[in-house]
C-alpha cells in the first residue's frame, strides 16, 4: 500500500473539505474585524454568531452566551481553571485526575508550587475512575474539580453525570470543569444532563484546523479572563476575533453532530474489528483497557517485552501512523503516566500503541494494518532479550 494510513486522530485530525470550504470567504472577501460598525462588518459577526450557535447545539448547551472561543484545547482548559480558582480566592483545594493530559495536569503542578492542594484521584486496571476516593476527597476547601470526558491514550469514558452528582451533594459550591477534547465528534455531549459548570473542547480533534478551541461556562459561572483587553468574547477573552477558525468550528461541530451515528456504528465496528484481529494474531498482545467504556475510535494495545517505539517506526515505514502516549509526551521514552496509573504492567507498558482511527478510516486499511502487524511484532519478538518468559507467555496462550 502506497497511502498513507492515518490511525492517529487522537494526536490530529485532517480538516475536512467543508470545514475548509466555509472559512475561505473570511481569510479574503468578508475579511472585516467583526466589531466594526459599518456594513462591511456585518458578514463577518454574523458568522461568528451562526458559529457560536453552532457550537451551543453540539453541547447542547442552553444560551449560545456560554460558549467562548479559543485558540485550543489547552487554553480552554487554562482559562476555565485559572478563571474559577481566582474567583474563589479563600479555597485552596483542587481535585482532578491521576490520567489527565498534560495540559490539564501540568497546570496543577504549577498550581500545587503556588500553594494549591491538589488531589490525584486513581483509576483501576481497566482505566476506570475511583469515584469513592473522588466522593471522599471533596470537602469545604474545594474549589474546583477537573475530569476529562475521555482518556486520549485510552479512549476510556468518565462518567460524568455521576461525577457531577458526587461533587454537588459533597459541596455544591465546587465547581466541575470537563475537558471534553476527545469527547467530541465521538460521543454526544449535553451539558445540561451532565451537570458541568465549565467543559473545553479543541477544533482540530475533529476536523476543524488547529488552533481553534471552545468554552462552555454554565450561566450560573463567574469566572475572570486569562487574556485580558478587548471587550471580545463577553470580555472573557481579549483579542480579535479569529474569524476564519471561529467558523470553520462552527462548521466542525455541525458536521460532527451529523455524523455521530457514523461514529458509533461504522468507525466502531473497524476499531473493533482491528482489535480483534490484533488480539486473535498476536499471543503477546493485551487489551489495556479492559472492559472499560470507550470512545468508538480509540484501541491501545500492548504488546508484551519489546519497545512500542520500534513497533511505530515500523509501522511507519510502511505508511502506517499510530502513536504511543500522547502527542504530547511521544517522543520522550517516559511511559505513559495513564498507562502507569492504571498498573499497566512493565512488560507491556514500553510496548503500549494507541491505534485512533476517524470517519476517513477504511475497512481496507484496517485489513492491511492487521496483515502486516503480527510480522513486525514476531520480528521484533525474536530479537526480545525475553525470550523464557515469552516462550511462557506463549504457552499460556496457547
Ligand atoms: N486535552 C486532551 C484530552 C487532549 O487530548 C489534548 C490534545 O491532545 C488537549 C487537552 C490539548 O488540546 P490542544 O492541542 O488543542 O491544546
């Protein structure tokens, strides 16, 4: 296969064609800045306004007033923990999670420096969230708790109705911030059953470009800009708006909306089919998660004494693109702290890959990647240094 096949949409997706097409008119025609007065203006805030509708539709959130743009994921998360911690100066204490991104958690060790008291909550084997650590953890002093909606390197789905419940009949004065990045596009999102004060989404996480993210703040939310000027954004976030990115979001989640059932059905049944295969070929092949609830596109498998880096350098040369950990952290040869924190063992966890596929993945890219794996695995496996204990393991399986 000449192609490339893309199985890495948790790192980025590819803008599509109708994302793209929307925001041309405003990099060139409607390039006016949407808070001017004259009618060359008016294009320009209208779309803004349509994009925002747009967005609050996809969250089905209540007023398209608590939605906010911004430029990515990590600036929406920012904003909404930074914005809630200091209108909530005299509490000092944060919950979140042992498998959050890095830019959610590297935030609270900066946090903890200043002075906050962070709780790391733990997950179990399968990734899945100890909600009675979390219940117990919540007191007076708790400003704010911080859950993502689904794991990037796992897939794994927190369930965050029940979360909400927790938090507000333990306190109802602690906020809930979601980081809802790789929720969305994948999984319905509403806001309102959910019970979240804040949740952050990034455009390029389905289909929009990078450099584009959203803000949902509950009605009923104060909280203070990180970027502060301009009156834009409800004088939440400072700056011109980015008009272009602004719509080509609006048009992503229109199109994600659409093809949620896509998703559910189509894409999961090629996950799970590359899963399958992967599992039923490969006798040093382990399911990470377990029995976990997932997102449909997302698989991490690991596979048992050899390195997952050499794995994706393979696959790599053959066109085939899957990640271990998370954009963020690839390329370090730290094991995933997710991994980790879910006791994934250390034979497998330096051999962990995170296979993501999207709406553009085909059934005859997943055959091929399942043809050509178990080889580079076997490869890989007869130069393992472990062999006694994969003679073991084998005979386990067998
Ligand atoms: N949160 C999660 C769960 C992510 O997966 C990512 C990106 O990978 C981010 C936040 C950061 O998003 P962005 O790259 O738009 O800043």
């Amino acid at each position: 296969m000449d192609k490339l096949i893309y199985l890495d949409n948790n790192a980025t997706t590819r803008v599509d064609d109708k994302v793209f097409e929307a925001m041309l008119p405003y990099f060139k025609e409607e390039y006016a800045n949407p808070s001017s007065m004259y009618e060359f203006a008016k294009p320009a805030s209208r779309a803004i306004k349509e994009a925002r509708a747009k967005v609050r539709d996809m969250l089905n959130a209540a007023n398209e007033k608590e939605i906010i743009f911004t430029s990515c994921g990590s600036e929406s998360a920012n904003e909404a923990i930074r914005g809630v911690l200091n209108m909530n100066k005299n509490k000092r204490h944060i919950i979140t999670t042992k498998v959050e991104h890095p830019a959610v958690l590297n935030l609270y060790q900066t946090l903890e420096k200043q002075g906050y008291n962070v709780d790391y909550i733990g997950v179990n084997s399968n990734g899945e969230l100890d909600l009675e650590q979390l219940k117990n953890a919540v007191n007076s002093d708790t400003a704010l708790v911080s859950v993502m909606y689904a794991n990037n390197e796992t897939g794994v789905i927190y369930p965050i109705e029940k979360i909400s419940n927790i938090i507000k009949t333990q306190n109802p004065n602690t906020k809930l911030f979601v980081d809802a990045v790789q929720a969305a596009g994948k999984i319905p999102i509403d806001v309102q059953a959910l019970g979240v004060d804040l949740l952050g989404i990034s455009g390029h996480k389905f289909h929009a470009p990078k450099g584009i993210g959203a803000l949902y703040i509950n009605s009923k939310t104060v909280i203070t800009p990180l970027i502060i000027g301009g009156h834009q954004e409800r004088g939440l976030r400072a700056g011109t708006e980015n008009v272009p990115y602004i719509v080509g979001i609006g048009k992503a989640a229109e199109l994600a909306v659409d093809n949620l059932k896509y998703e559910m059905t189509e894409v999961k049944r090629l996950r799970d089919r590359l899963e399958a295969n992967i599992l039923k070929n490969v006798f040093n092949s382990r399911l990470n998660t377990g029995v976990a609830n997932r997102v449909p596109n997302t698989t991490n498998i690991g596979f048992e004494y050899i390195e997952g880096e050499l794995i994706l350098l393979h696959l790599s040369d053959l066109g085939i693109c899957a990640s271990s950990g998370s954009a963020c952290t690839s390329g370090s040869l730290e094991p995933s702290h997710v991994l980790r924190a879910m006791g994934v063992p250390f034979t497998a966890i330096h051999g962990s890959i995170r296979f993501s596929l999207s709406k553009y993945t085909t059934e005859k890219e997943i055959d091929y990647v399942t043809e050509v794996l178990p080889g580079i695995v076997n490869k890989l496996t007869n130069l393992s240094p472990f062999q006694n204990e994969l003679e073991e393991l084998r005979k386990l399986k067998s």
